[in-house]
C-alpha cells in the first residue's frame, strides 16, 4: 500500500484560486480524464483535507461512492456519505490505522495543500502524479506549503497531453 498524491497545478504551482476555486480547470479536457478513472481503481481508501472535503460536497453527488473516505477535521461531520469517517486524531495516528489495515489498492491524499503536508513532514508520501495546467495563476493557494522538511523526489514518469497538460510521476526517495 502506498500514499499517492494525484493533483492538478497550474504552471506557477497552485492548486486553487487565493478563495480555494478549482474553476480554471473546466477549460481543460482529455478523452481518457488524464488517467483519472484508471488512477481511481488503483485506490482502496481516499485522505481528504476538511475544507476540500467540503468544496466537493458542493459540487454535488458525492464522486467517491465504495471507497473508504477519512476526512482529517477538527469538528465532526452531519450525514457524511458512505463509508466516509472524521478523523480527529491527526495523520500520524491515520498513517499508523491505513498501514495497520490489510488493503490491495492505495491510499490517494486528495487534499488539500495542508492535508497533504501532514503526511509530507511525516515522510508518508510514496508517489506524486502531478499534472501541470499550461496557465498561470500568480495567484492561490500553492501545492506545497512552507515546510522544514525536505524531500527528495524521482522522477518516474512523464506525459505531455495534445493540449499542453503534462503529466508528472514522481517517487519519493
């Protein structure tokens, strides 16, 4: 079982608008979803930030039906979906609960940018497939956040997309 990062940037290296919006992404398309719903069957649980936890509840059904969902939050949450768990007790105490599990798939750190620091500082992320958006933001809320902890990364994989969208596959080291 490994801890993946799958993620959308833009070229300057946000994740999201400076208000958390992901509507500069509409704009871009691929026949296959960039991997996504093959990237999706390798996954058995899924690690979600609180407040990106609640930026896709807003955008309506929930995407995530028959995977296992923790949420890192500090408040609890009211009719969350299936098989979807508030997990109050921080991502070390999550990263020991996954590991202690038996799992075939992976577990995919959706986000956000703080979610998947925890687990960056804990040098619990194995891989990172970044796709890089051919569109600057200047602004937003970047995908790594200042940090003390320092890592190395391999570069595995790579795949430039017709539109300019490049795929990124890096292993931690």
């Amino acid at each position: 079982m490994k801890f993946r990062v799958y993620i959308a940037v833009s070229v300057d290296g946000c994740v999201a608008s400076a208000d958390g919006g992901v509507a500069w992404l509409e704009s871009f398309h691929d026949e296959e979803g960039y991997g996504y719903n093959d990237f999706l069957q390798q996954m058995d649980a899924i690690v979600i930030g609180r407040t990106t936890f609640d930026q896709v509840l807003g955008f309506g059904d929930w995407p995530y039906p028959g995977k296992d969902t923790y949420v890192l939050t500090s408040r609890s949450i009211e009719n969350p979906p299936p098989q979807t768990t508030a997990w109050q007790a921080g991502a070390s105490k999550l990263i020991e609960h996954l590991r202690g599990m038996s799992m075939q798939g992976d577990v995919w750190l959706l986000g956000g940018s703080k979610s998947i620091r925890a687990f960056r500082d804990l040098n619990a992320v194995d891989a990172y497939e970044i796709y890089v958006m051919p569109l600057p933001r200047s602004s937003g809320i970047p995908l790594f956040e200042s940090s003390d902890t320092t890592t190395t990364l391999r570069l595995t994989d790579h795949h430039v997309f017709p539109d300019g969208v490049v795929r990124t596959v890096y292993e931690s080291v």
